[in-house]
C-alpha cells in the first residue's frame, strides 16, 4: 500500500481501509471457529450432521469466492439490488424461557439507499393490527410465533414474507436477535452511550423470567441525558413499556429503540471497535449464537464494507402512531387491544415503507399550502358530520376553510376537486388532490355564487373568495378516524 506521507487525507483513508481489512480477517478466521461450535450444537439438537449444519451458514462456493477475492460487481455482491436500495427487517424476540417467547418486542424496518447514500427507520408497534383474511385479525408481534411453529428454525423467513405482503416493500434480508443476544452484543461492544431524551420511572419492569422470582416486577429510573449502558441497561432501556413522562406507550418505546440502534451504530463504526479484533470475535459469537437470519457469514462480511459507507449518514427515524397526526387508530378486537391503519387500504402505512427516508415532519410540511388557499367543503359521503371532521384536519394544516356542508346529492366514492382559480394555483391543487386521494374538474361558478356539478345539477357556494370547491367521497374516509363515529 503506498501512503503519501504531504497528504493526510490519504494517509487517514489508508489506515481506516487497513482496519477495515483486519477486522474482515478477524470475522473470518472468528466466524469459522464460531461456525464450527455453532454447527455441533445444532447437529446434536437436529440430529444431522455437523458439515450439514455448517453448510447451512457458509458454503464453499462463498469461501472460494472470498478466498479468491471474488468480490467485485454485482454478480458477488449479495446485497445488489435493482433499485440499489438494501431493506432489512429487524426483529427482538424474548427467546429463552421468557413468556411469549416468540412474539416480537421489536419490529424495524431499516432501509438503506446505497445510491443516494440515506438511511431510513420505520418502528412498527407490536399492537398493530394483522390481516388473516375474511374480516379477521392477529397481533403483528404474533407473526413469528406462527411462522416459527410452523416453519421451526425459519420462522424469521417466513414472517419477512408475510410482512413484504402486507407493506407491498421488498425485503431483502431479515435479522432475528433474542434479549439474550442482544445484551451480549452490547457488552461486547464495551457497552453504548444513549442520550436519554425524557426522565422516566418504570414501577412494572419485568425481572428476569429465569431468575429465582419469575414473573415478578421491579422498579427502574432513567435520567435524561447521556448514559453509558451496558448489555443489561440498554436492554431494559428498549424493553420499558410502563414509563411515567409520557414514555409508557409501545410509540415512546419505539422511539428509544431507534436511539440505541443509532448509538450502535456509532460505537461500531468507531475505529476503536473496527481496529480491535477480539472485540470484533465477540461480536460475532454473540451474534452467532443467539441471531436467526437468512444471511450466511459471507452476507456479513460483504455488509461490514457496505455499511461504512452510511458511518456519517444522518437516520432518518418514523414511528407509527395513534397521535392525532399518526397512521393508526386503536380498536377494541374482542377484548384485545388493536391498532388499525386509518386509511383501510394500508396505502398511508405503505407510503412510509416505500420512502422510509423522509421524516413525517417534512412531510407534513409537504402538506401545508405554501400560500393563502380558501375551500369550501361539503359532504358527499354518508358519514353524518364528515365535512366538518376534515374542515378540522386542513385547518390545522393551514387551510382557509370558508364554510362545510351537506352535498346536494350523497354516495360520492372519489372525492371531487373543483378547481375555482382558473388554473392559477397549480401546485396546491397538486398538494390537495394527494392529500384527499381526489379528482379534479374545473368548473367557472355560475353567476359567482354556484358552480356545475356534471350534468346532475349545481352546489352553492358560500363566499366567491374560494378557491377549490371540495365535494368528499369515500376515497378521502382514511384523513380522520374512519372507525369512529
């Protein structure tokens, strides 16, 4: 390697690609002792063979492939995809003894944009309702279980299907890790440095199910600011579900995941842990041993280079929620607890699985009219009160709403535009028509105070200042609580 001793940019870049390098060979030469004592066990618990077991992680083709150096262009990239974009589902089981041991206690959909260099995460909560089909439903944290019941060994597989089918998103990998696992990995990391963002205090924190108290509770404080955590803290940071200061809902949970994840990344990005190689051996044999996934060892080592490139990347986090401004709403399901999407085709929780990189801050900002829009609205559903429901929901976007009613006729499935402006504002009929899922027709108001609608006859018009008549239709029901009253 030559180093050009007048430039320390190149001198830097020449020591962090050594690193890199080492710690490559380092998850080698760990990963294939690990893989060994990994393969023996699951040989002895599936009575196979311990080359069958291995073959299962890594096969020789992959180990010529890296032998070789065959690691170049897509043809040995095992994370080329046609978009250029890499998803991974991630997923936090208890495993062990615990209760419930295969339900899910983390669900994350990260996404990275090797093209455009983003990264994206989408926390879905555990309560979040589960289409079976013919009107029924299942906790989302439940899909594994099934999966794993089903499919023994695989379960993780399975249920990365069955979420592509639900958020209509390619998922390209899935990773699997248990509580034991995960504090493993954390302590071997050296442990994390979280910035707590709210004080809280959880009086109903599980101990340890395989502890001498099963099943019992414990009370445990955070303060916010930065902490050091190790295994057992961070584990117990991501898994509080009954926190005061607002931090007792699966949302403020989901939240504080994300913040880990990203102090993971950080502290394993550093040179400390990529320059040190025993830390790098224990990562692998705490991962190895309590991780399920689809990706073989030469999957994690094409994804170590992979992943350096998003070392200075800003995440971009979402969270879905029942707030107010959020994609879900909450039902009672024959006594269970239930989030539903508020738009029943899912297409509002899609979006933000399609385009995990924008914040919903920057998109309800797209939403908010960049200058001065007067509407009127009038009701063509036959939800009783709809028209003032959405007069609330484009008010607080920033909409001059000049008055709501009842359309002269009821039973509209797409939400009819009628744009009063002759074509002057152009980009915030665009912002309306995707915001309320609606068509657009142009109409000059009659005499200035009534506009055609089709051939059926006119609406009246409250003020000859608006600019967009809206008619709603059922197209527009998921822009407020399509399941309330």
């Amino acid at each position: 390697m030559k180093i050009n001793l007048l430039n320390p940019d190149a001198e830097r870049k020449a020591r962090q690609t050594t690193l890199v390098v080492a710690a490559l060979f380092t998850l080698i030469v760990g990963g294939l002792a690990t893989l060994g004592a990994g393969a023996s066990y699951k040989a002895a618990t599936n009575g196979t063979n311990v080359l069958m077991e291995m073959g299962r992680y890594l096969s020789l083709n992959e180990i010529t492939k890296l032998a070789w150096g065959q690691n170049q262009g897509s043809e040995f990239d095992p994370f080329a995809t046609p978009d250029g974009r890499i998803n991974i589902l991630l997923l936090g089981i208890g495993g062990g003894n615990h209760d419930g041991s295969q339900l899910t206690d983390t669900i994350i959909l990260a996404s990275l944009d090797r093209q455009n260099n983003r990264l994206g995460l989408l926390s879905i909560p555990r309560d979040m309702a589960f289409p079976l089909g013919n009107g029924r439903f299942q906790k989302i944290n439940a899909v594994n279980a099934y999966a794993e019941k089903e499919h023994p060994g695989q379960g993780a597989t399975y249920t990365a299907q069955e979420f592509h089918k639900l958020l209509d998103v390619r998922i390209d990998r899935v990773v699997r890790v248990d509580f034991a696992g995960f504090a493993k990995f954390i302590d071997a990391l050296g442990g994390i440095d979280v910035t707590v963002e709210n004080s809280f205090t959880d009086s109903s924190f599980p101990t340890d199910d395989n502890g001498p108290n099963p099943f019992k509770w414990t009370s445990v404080t955070f303060k916010k600011g930065p902490e050091h955590m190790d295994g057992k803290r961070a584990l117990t940071y991501v898994r509080s579900r009954h926190g005061s200061n607002g931090e007792g809902s699966d949302f403020a949970r989901s939240r504080r995941q994300q913040l880990v994840l990203d102090a993971v990344r950080n502290k394993l990005f550093s040179l400390g842990t990529l320059g040190n190689p025993q830390k790098v051996t224990e990562l692998w044999s705490a991962i190895s041993s309590n991780v399920q996934t689809d990706m073989t060892a030469w999957d994690a080592l094409k994804l170590t280079p992979v992943a350096m490139n998003f070392k200075d990347t800003a995440i971009k986090t979402n969270v879905l929620t029942d707030a107010p401004d959020g994609e879900l709403i909450s039902a009672n399901v024959e006594g269970a607890f239930m989030l539903f999407p508020r738009k029943p085709d899912w297409s509002e929780i899609r979006s933000l699985a399609a385009d995990p990189f924008t914040s919903k801050e920057e998109i309800a900002k797209q939403e908010r009219p960049a200058e001065p829009v007067h509407v009127e609205i009038k009701n063509g559903t036959l939800r009783t009160g709809y028209a003032s429901q959405v007069s609330s929901k484009l008010e607080t976007l920033g909409y001059n709403v000049e008055a709501t009613g009842n359309a002269s006729r009821r039973g509209y499935e797409k939400t009819v535009i009628y744009d009063l402006t002759n074509g002057s504002k152009p980009d915030e009929l665009a912002r309306l028509k995707k915001l309320l899922d609606a068509n657009v027709a142009s109409s000059p108001p009659l005499s200035g105070k009534a506009v055609k609608i089709d051939n059926t006859g006119s609406e009246n018009l409250y003020t000859t200042a608006t600019n967009f008549l809206i008619i709603l239709g059922d197209s527009s029901l998921g822009l407020v609580n399509p399941y309330g009253n």
